[in-house]
C-alpha cells in the first residue's frame, strides 16, 4: 500500500513516526521538516499519553479533506510522546464519552482514503 | 512624542449583506470614517488595508479617489485590520503622515474556513485527513486548558449568553437576539467542549478608522481619542498555535502574553487601569483563556469572575461589549478593526444601552493564524 507521504512513518509491522531532531539544539519537530541539513531524521516514541482531545463533529470542507463522503465524527489528539514532541492525530478505538487528558495510547498504521496513514489507539498501560 | 489619535470611526454593519461585496462594504465604511472625522479622501496620506477573501483592499482608490496617496494591503490572518492599524500609527510616529487610514472587510462564504496546507507551509496529507481546521484548534487549545486550570463547560456558556446579550443592544452586531444559558450549552456539538453557540462564524463586514497627529485634531477641533499604543507580536518559541502538527514539550507563553506585556509597558499602564476591553473570542474559551494571558486575572479565576458577571456591562470589566465575534460574526479583515471602532464609541460615550459608565481606558486583543496577536490601548 502507498503511504500518504513518504517519511511520514517506518516500514514494516511496527512502525513508528518519523520526526526531525534539530542537529542544533536538539528540538524534534513532526512531520520531518524538509531542510535536511537542519534536521537529522528520528523515530519518535510508539506510545505516549492523551495530552488534549475533541471530536470533528461536521465533515471538513473538501478539500482539502478527502475522507469519506459520508461523514462518521471521529476523534482528535495531541499525543505526548515523552522525551520527543508532542503530535496532532487521529484516534481510533476509543469510544467518545471515555476520552480524557493523560489516557495512554499507542501509534497504529491506519489506511485512509486507500493509503498507510496514522492514527493513536488505546493501550491498557504504557507497560505493554 | 506626539499623541496619536483616532479622529474618525466608521462601520458597515456586520453579518450577512447581500448584493454587496465585501470592497463596497469597506468603501462605505472609509466614508463614514472621513465623515466622521471632517476631512476628505484627498486629505488621507497613506492607507494600509486588508481583507483576507473580498479582494485587495487598494482597489478602493477606484471609487474614493485616484489622489495617488500609498495604500498597502495588510495579509495577517485574523489580525489583519491590528496589523493595519499598527501599521498606520508606526507611519504616522515615523512622521511619514499627519493623517493615516487603516481599513479592514471581508466577505466570507458560510461555513468553516477551509485554508489550503501549502498556504501555511504544511504538508498535504495534513489537510486531507481532516487535522486541519481551525475549530479543532480551539477546541483543543481548551480542552487543555479546562483541565489544567478547573474551567467548566457552564463558564464557557456564560460568556456565549454576555455576548449575545451585549449583541443585541449593539446597532453593528449581527447577532440580535439573546439565547439562554441552557440553549447555548445544550446545542449541536461541534468540537467537544464546544457547541454551536460558542463558535463565531465567518461572516460580512468593514471597518476603517483615521487616524491623525494630536496637532490635526486640534486643527478639526475633535475631541480625541488617543491611541497610546498599537502593538503586535508574533509567537515565541513553546506556543500552542493553530495548524500546529507537533507541539514542544516545553511549554512556553503565546504571543498574547508577550503582545500584551509589551503594549501595557509602551502605555506605561496595568490591567487594573482598564476599564473596558474587547478580546479576541473566536469561541467562548477563547475569551476566557485571553482573560489570562492578557493580564486581567490569574489562570482559573475566570470561573468565579464569569459566575459574578465580572465582565458583563456594569461589572468591574466588561468585556466584548458589542458581543464580539460571537454576536458580531467574524470577518477576518476587518474583525480586530470592530474591537478598536467599539472602544472609540464607548469611550466618547456614545454607546448608548452598552455605555460602560465613564470608561476613560479601553483596551483591544486580537489574535490570528499562525500565531500573532496584535493589542491597542485607547485613552480618552
């Protein structure tokens, strides 16, 4: 399957984020910036915690969105990856009325529109 | 230094005009400004103007006026009409003009805004699947906030139920009608925690000012209002933006907080001598989160500050009192232009059933994509 863009995550069955680590100061950015002298490629952490959510509750205007015509609400976050960044994502898995700041969650593949993309889904603990 | 004043304030209504475009709205306004203040387009020596989806706004010298004066179009988001204003009083402090024009107006189509990724140097995949949109910012941005700092979904709907009420003793709002606390927080979900009632919409309308020298108001025996700062920061390092696909761990203040700090220095004033303020309340959590980091209280006081109506008309600082963007929906170019024109009227005294009762000090927050806040103190 085509990803939805090229260094966005890993290959294989376990795939993780691709961010950009400031050679400089050593901040990580997500997605990998472009500027390949500046940012050094890095795989962020494949688990972290809840650190904000809502849920789309009207279909985004296309485009630029290309989801499905028929619109299902689905879930949002910014996932706290420790020591790493903090990233945008969808969730999946989690039922609405059960979502809270600090659930911990874990990095999956998801297709979208027929390409590998990214999504966070529920773990029981940060252990597994 | 000279005194900077606002010698003229002119509005077109806000909200849904049909048949007029959104430049006509602002040509209107422009007139109305010059009418107020007592001079000409002729007398105007510089303009800066910006809408973000009605057009380039010097397109207006075709019907004010081919008087060759420079106009230069302003593009900043949300902060459009702060940055023109900013713009007009740097040109008139450089000396460049006596008497400055700043215009703001938009016209925009119903529904979400929905901004293309590469405008914002963002990757497509970003906007296709659905990270993209300005409500989930804000929802999220809250969302945070609620819960580090103890804010309840009943305070978000109180300040939805001022601004409508506010809204409607305003001849400029659109919305005209109050809603109740229990309608507002009992309507369609739209990014949890906000519902329908706590979001703006994008809208219609145009607002301009002139601006002159403290010498070109006594000239035109106006009465002033002086513009003791206009001051614009973009974000430093740490801030929760929106459009923001990573966010550093290490947290740091918005460009609200630095915008704010640097425009009470420049005034050589604190919160406590405001007396009335318009902040930027894209949605409900917006003005109380603004509350903060402009200053005016401590992060979670805003709960007990709504539940005693602190900031409606007739309390310590009332806030948005023409209903902001709320009840007055919001075009982006000419929105932080309103905040500046309701501070005029109300502190000439002028505002009628909204009058705060002898403001003397008013204050002014805008803030925009991707991170820039633009704040006027005015003082009368």
């Amino acid at each position: 399957m085509q990803d939805i863009a090229e260094q966005l995550l890993t290959d294989g069955p376990d795939p993780a984020l691709i961010g950009g680590r400031d050679r400089a100061t050593g901040r990580i950015m997500f997605p990998l910036p472009a500027d390949a002298g500046r940012f050094e490629p890095v795989e962020l952490p494949r688990t972290g915690r809840i650190w904000s959510w809502t849920v789309q509750r009207f279909r985004p205007k296309s485009p630029p969105y290309t989801g499905p015509e028929a619109f299902e609400p689905y879930a949002i976050a910014y996932v706290e990856l420790p020591g790493a960044t903090i990233v945008e994502t969808r969730l999946t898995g989690f039922s609405f009325d059960t979502l809270k700041v600090g659930l911990p969650c874990r990095l999956v593949a998801e297709t979208f529109g027929g390409r590998r993309s990214y999504a966070f889904a529920p773990v029981e603990s940060l252990d597994d | 230094m000279t005194d900077i004043c606002i010698l003229g304030a002119g509005i077109h209504p806000f909200g849904r005009t049909d048949g007029v475009s959104g430049l006509q709205q602002g040509v209107f306004a422009t007139r109305q400004a010059l009418g107020d203040a007592g001079v000409d387009w002729a007398d105007i020596e510089i303009a800066f103007g910006g809408s973000s989806a009605a057009g380039n706004a010097d397109i207006m010298v075709n019907e004010l006026g081919l008087t060759g004066l420079p106009f230069i179009n302003v593009a900043n988001g949300c902060a459009t009409g702060g940055s023109a204003l900013y713009s007009a009083f740097a040109a008139i402090r450089a000396g460049q003009a006596d008497l400055a024009l700043a215009v703001g107006f938009d016209k925009h189509p119903r529904g979400a805004f929905d901004p293309k990724p590469a405008d914002w140097g963002l990757p497509d995949w970003y906007g296709e699947t659905g990270l993209m949109l300005t409500t989930q910012f804000f929802a999220l941005k809250l969302r945070r906030y609620m819960e580090q700092h103890g804010i309840s979904t009943t305070t978000l709907g109180r300040v939805a139920e001022k601004a409508f009420e506010n809204g409607a003793l305003a001849p400029h709002s659109w919305r005209k009608s109050p809603v109740d606390l229990e309608t507002i927080l009992n309507s369609q979900m739209v990014n949890d925690p906000l519902t329908k009632f706590m979001f703006c919409a994008p809208a219609e309308g145009a607002v301009a000012l002139v601006l002159g020298t403290e010498a070109k108001a006594r000239e035109l025996g106006i009465a002033p209002v002086r513009l003791k700062t206009a001051t614009v920061r973009t974000r430093p390092p740490g801030s929760f933006e929106v459009f923001a696909p990573s966010l550093d761990i290490e947290r740091g203040p918005s460009p609200t907080v630095i915008a704010s700090k640097a425009a009470f220095e420049a005034a050589g004033l604190g919160p406590a001598d405001i007396d009335v303020a318009q902040l930027q309340d894209t949605e409900s959590g917006a003005e109380i989160m603004h509350m903060a980091e402009n200053g005016f209280c401590a992060d979670g006081d805003q709960e007990q500050w709504l539940a005693e109506g602190r900031t409606r008309l007739g309390g310590r600082l009332p806030v948005n009192t023409d209903g902001g963007c709320l009840a007055c929906g919001e075009p982006i170019g000419a929105s932080g232009l309103r905040q500046v024109y309701e501070n005029v009227i109300q502190l000439r005294g002028a505002a009628g059933a909204r009058q705060v009762e002898s403001a003397r000090t008013a204050y002014s927050h805008v803030y925009g994509a991707p991170g820039i806040s633009a704040v006027t103190i005015l003082q009368r």
